[in-house]
C-alpha cells in the first residue's frame, strides 16, 4: 500500500505522508478542545473525477468540508474518503451551452452546434418549436439569442424533422448553406428571414446553368410568409410541385445594390423554377427582386396575389415597355392603368392575378377568353368606366371584391354553362343560388329583394350601391359579409332578420340615412366600424347574445342617443366588452325583457333563459317538422337563482320557436318570440 493509503493514526504521521491522492490539495487540521479535532480537509479537483458532492458537472473547483468526531474515528474516515475518491471515481458531463431541445410541444427534435466547423444540426422527429424575430431568450430560438447566432455557416436538418419553425434562423447572416431532408413539410413563416449570406459558390458557368443557391426537397407542400425575404445572397430557386402554397413577401427584396453592397456588387434573386403542381402564390411573393428576369410559372397556379412580382426585373422592363399588359406564361399578371382601350385577354390565359386591372380608370371593357378558371381578388378594383362584363363557362374561382368599387359597372353576365357562378338580371350568384356576390353599384333599382334561397351575402356584395333605398333580407339569411353594405349611402331601411348570427367588419359603415337598427339574437360580435359615420342612426337594439363590441363600431354615429339592450344592467357592465363601448359611454341604455334561446353543446337540448323577466310566467316550447307542429312543452320552473329552462325534445323536429306567456290558459304574451333553426 502506498503512503497515501496508510492507516494514519497521528497528527505526526499524517504530516509525514508524502503523496496524497490527486484530487487532494491538502490537509488542514486543528485541536479545539480534548479528545476531538477539528479537520478542514480542502479539496482540488484536477480532473472531472471526484466525489460527486464535490464535483457537480466540472463547475466546482474547490470545496471545503468541516467535520467533527473522536479523535480515535477521524483518520479512518478521511482516509476512506480520499481512497473513495481515486477508486470510485464519477464522470462528470460538462454542461454544453451550445445544445437543447427545439422541439414543438415537447417534440423528439434537438439541437447542437459544432464551434469548429460552424456547423447547427437540427436532429429527430417531429416540428420544430416556433420562435419570434425579437424578445428575450424565451421567444426566440436559444441559437439566435446567443453568441453564435452570426458564426453559424452550416445548417444540417436531419431526415425526421417535420417543419421548420417560424424565425427559427432569423437574421443569420453568417449562413451559407442548408440540409432540409425531405421528411420536411413546412417552412414556417419568417424561417430564414435576412439570412443575407444564404448561397451555394456558383461556378463559372452560363446564366442558364446557374444552379440553386437552395434546395427545397420534393414533400415540402408549404412555404410560408417572408420566409426567405431578404436573402440577398440567393441567386436561383427552383420550387417542387409538392409546394401547394408560397406564403406573402415569401422571397421579396431578395436583391441587394451596388450602393448598398459592401463590395460594390448588385446581387440577387435572378431565376424563378415554379414546378407544376403549386397552386397559390401570395401577396408581394417576389416583390422587389429586381435582378429577376427568367420566371416560370406553371398552369396549376391558380391564385396570384396582389403585386406578388411587382419590381422584379420582369415588372420594370415590361413597365418601361409599350405593351398595356404583363403576362407570366399563361397568367396575366397586371394591365397598364392609363390604358383606354377594351382589353381582350389572350387566348390560353388561366389566371387573372389580383388587383390585375387595378385603377383601369378609362378602361372601357374586357373579353375573358374561356381558357380562365381564376379571377383574382380585386381584380378590377377602380375600373370606372367599365359598364358591363361576362363570366365564360371554366372560371370556377372569383376573388372578394373582384369588382370593388367599379362605379359605372350595370351588369354581371355568366355563361350557362358555368359550373360554379349564375347571374340573374345583372346580378352575380354562386350556382346554387346560396350566396349573393355582387350587385353591381350602377343597376338603377332602389329597392331590391335577395331571393329567400340566399343564406349568406359576401364581402362587398352591396358596397357603393348609392341608388338602393331599401334591401330585404329573407329569414333564412345567417352571414353578412365585411364591407356587405358599406356606403350605401341612400339606404333608409334595412331589417337583419332574425337567423343572421355574424355581421362582418364595416358591414354597414357610412350607412349615412339608416336611423334605427335591430341587432337579432344570436350575433355575437358587433365588427369592427360595422356602423361607423352612419351619422342618421338614432337608435339600436343590441341583444344579450352579444358579448363584444368591437373597434369604432359606432364611431361618428353623431345623432345616436339610444340603445336597447336585451338583458340585465350587471349584463352590459359585466359581460360586454370591447373598445367599441367606450362610445356608447354617453348614450342612454335601455334594458328590456326577451328570450335567449340555444342547443346545448351535445345538440340534445333547448336551453332557454328569460331575460328581465318576472318568476311566475310560463315558458312555451313549440317544435316544427317543416309546418307542422310535433311537440310542445311548458315550464315556469326558473326563478332568481335559477334563471334557465332546460327542454328535451323527444320528437324529430326542424325548428323551434320559444314563447313566455303570463300563463298557460291566458296565451298573453310577455315579450317577442325567439325562433332556433
């Protein structure tokens, strides 16, 4: 046995040993009082090896440990110590900064990064967590908020990964390259946003063997917004059919000056492979890629959005050009605003991109051949002169608001033989006859009844429609689309019968003549600036179902003094919110009696609450097969504490209408009736 393992018995011998262990710096001890010692045994740990109380993970360096016990004990112990320490070593891992969990949800996805050769390796399987482009550690990715976030040159995401989380690298600058294994399907918004150093070395080759700067494996389906914008380091992308969808700013501004190059070099997206298969493009995709020229769109695109490749390379030499319209392949992409000449749409044309014919103003007509299946969203915003327009037979897709605020326009025809769209005196339908899309703004009616099949009116379908005076609106009726009524500005009287459960966003904005407004039960959100400037409105009935009233809803609505509101004052101060409230601070509210009505979330039940009710009165449930009657029920079984009435029918039934009457053999009614479809 070696000195240092001696069974030491003495203060003197213990000063005689002359090796200790390696983890031992040394021994300090003292005499405090007869027969005991104090011992202050100070350890240096050389290595990861040591007693794991003393060496947590490699951080501890030194440790000081005060003991007291019998003189007779003390030196056996320290010594079975020591030896603990060099026979039973435990490794200890040192905890590495550059390495985590990155999956969503507690996904099987990790992270680590290799300072040598710069590389970050995404490994596992499942979706990647998503992150935010700014904020503390917890909200964006643990590698972005780091040291290394501009070391980073390699990404290598290993096959198991499902997407790509949102900002996961963003403003990377330092990044050169990227591995995305196929199992990939989504590319998240913001994922490689301003990764400006983003390229492969593109060797000394022709402009039309320029190879990608990126490859983005056939099975990703989409490509999210900004996903690649401002990428100024990318020179070619070639997108498989697999991706259905390229999301907004997906890859604009992927161009970079001479002025604003720290070399003196314009760089930047220069060519566009779209493969077959994709279907939608979005809103300013490829905007302002101003080295792009060579763009390939295939057929199956379907959907372009507004100005998705405005200052391309393409966009400024067609501008600079003479010709009135820009087509990409078989898509026409955008017409000259001061053309005055009718436009007949090239033969072959699929799609026409939103806002294609935007501010058109002397644009005095179009033929659409039939090769068209798409019209885009906004198509033919601002095209003033335009008096008339034909659907042909293949277009199965029209935009919101394709004919926004084409002020001149009288009539809307459809071909017979169009699967998806009907026209009917002028006016645009969906074939079923289902929903109302667009009465053009110049037809002279002033009054006008929507067909009792129409269950649903959509955004804009009445909007400028200066001449009607009075719209009715059949009982089936459940949606009135954003901007439905916006600046109808001679409408004087309009009833939202009682099946509509949603008013859209400025539905009925600059209404400026309606002066009485019944909100029905069922709605329950009052939208954004639906009633603002309707500067006539002196009254509005809201009922209890309504639970928000949202921004500048009643803005401006100068003459509006009073609101009816169906339920309890602890009912508006309590359950209506909103920042459209605040509005309403000065105007009197007015509570009144009335039903609420509803299914019960398994569909088994009518739940029924009187409102502003006395106990005592007799609940009436009426069910309906069609016209018939099939079942009725009564109840007064609610009182202060118990304020609903739960029916269960055991009839099949198609409608219910619920009564509150003074009594059963009176048939007086309290308040009006609800009905529930």
């Amino acid at each position: 046995m070696t000195n240092a393992h001696k069974i030491i018995r003495t203060t003197a011998q213990f000063e005689q040993v002359k090796r200790l262990p390696p983890s031992i710096r040394g021994i300090d001890f003292t005499n405090q009082r007869t027969n005991n010692t104090k011992i202050k045994i100070i350890i240096s740990l050389t290595s990861p090896q040591g007693f794991k109380g003393f060496a947590q993970r490699g951080r501890i360096k030194e440790r000081k440990i005060f003991m007291e016990t019998k003189t007779k004990r003390i030196f056996a112990e320290i010594i079975a110590f020591c030896m603990l320490t060099v026979i039973l070593p435990m490794t200890v891992i040192a905890e590495n900064p550059y390495e985590g969990s990155c999956g969503q949800n507690g996904g099987n996805l990790n992270w680590s990064y290799n300072e040598t050769t710069k590389t970050l390796t995404i490994s596992g399987t499942g979706n990647m967590s998503n992150y935010y482009s700014s904020g503390t550690a917890g909200g964006r990715a643990p590698w972005v908020n780091s040291k290394i976030k501009d070391e980073i040159e390699t990404v290598v995401i290993s096959e198991g990964a499902a997407s790509i989380g949102e900002y996961a690298f963003f403003e990377c600058t330092g990044l050169k390259n990227v591995t995305i294994p196929s199992t990939v399907k989504t590319i998240n918004e913001g994922a490689f946003y301003k990764c400006s150093g983003l390229t492969s070395p593109q060797p000394e080759k022709s402009d039309d063997e320029i190879v990608d700067s990126i490859t983005i494996p056939y099975g990703v389906t989409s490509i999210g917004d900004e996903v690649f914008a401002h990428c100024t380091g990318l020179k070619k992308v070639t997108i498989p059919g697999s991706v259905k969808s390229i999301g907004e700013r997906a890859f604009s501004d992927c161009h970079i000056s001479t002025e604003e190059s720290e070399d003196g070099t314009e760089r930047g997206l220069e060519k566009v492979v779209i493969e077959n298969g994709t279907e939608t493009i979005g809103k300013e995709a490829f905007n302002g890629c101003k080295k792009l020229n060579d763009i390939i769109l295939p057929d199956s695109v379907t959907s372009i959005g507004e100005t998705a490749f405005q200052y391309t390379g393409l966009y400024n030499d067609w501008f600079d050009g003479n010709e009135d319209v820009l087509y990409i392949n078989n898509h026409l992409i955008s017409v000259y605003q001061g053309t005055a000449n009718e436009c007949n749409i090239k033969s072959g044309t699929k799609t026409i991109a939103d806002s294609a014919f935007f501010a058109c103003g002397s644009l005095p007509g179009i033929t659409i051949p039939d090769s068209v299946t798409s019209i885009g969203n906004r198509a033919f915003k601002d095209c003033n002169s335009l008096k008339s327009i034909t659907i042909p037979k293949r277009v199965t897709t029209i935009g919101n608001c394709a004919f926004y605020t084409c002020y001149d326009l009288q009539s809307i025809e459809v071909d017979s033989g169009n699967p998806e769209y009907c026209s009917e005196n002028g006016v645009l339908y969906n074939k079923e006859k289902t929903e109302i899309i667009r009465f053009p703004k110049e037809k002279t009616e002033v009054s006008f009844a929507i067909p009792k099949s129409v269950t649903k009116i959509a955004d804009g379908a009445f909007e400028y429609c200066k001449n009607l005076t009075n719209v009715t609106i059949p009982n089936d009726m459940t949606s009135i689309g954003n901007n439905a009524f916006e600046s109808c500005s001679g409408l004087i009287n309009i009833t939202i019968p009682k099946s509509v459960t949603s008013i859209g966003d400025r539905a009925f904005s600059e209404c400026s003549k309606l002066t009485s407004i019944i909100i029905p039960d069922g709605v329950l959100r009052i939208g954004e600036s639906s009633f603002f400037k309707c500067s006539s409105l002196k009254d509005i009935t809201i009922p209890n179902s309504v639970l928000i009233i949202d921004t500048d809803a009643f803005k401006d609505c100068m003459k509006l003094k009073q609101v009816y509101y169906i339920g309890s004052k602890d009912d508006w101060n309590n359950e209506v919110i909103g920042n459209g409230k605040y509005v309403l601070t000065n105007v009197g509210i007015t509570c009144l009696s009335g039903i609420s009505a509803k299914r019960s979330a398994d569909g088994k039940s009518i739940v029924v609450k009187p409102i502003n009710i006395a106990d005592g009165k007799t609940v009436i449930l009426v069910l309906y097969d069609g016209d018939k009657i099939v079942e009725m029920q009564q109840s007064s079984e609610y009182s202060e504490t118990k304020r609903e009435i739960t029916f269960t029918p055991t009839e099949h039934y198609t409608r219910a209408k619920v009564m509150i009457w003074n009594s059963f053999s009176e048939m007086s009614p309290v308040c009006d009736f609800k009905s529930i479809e």
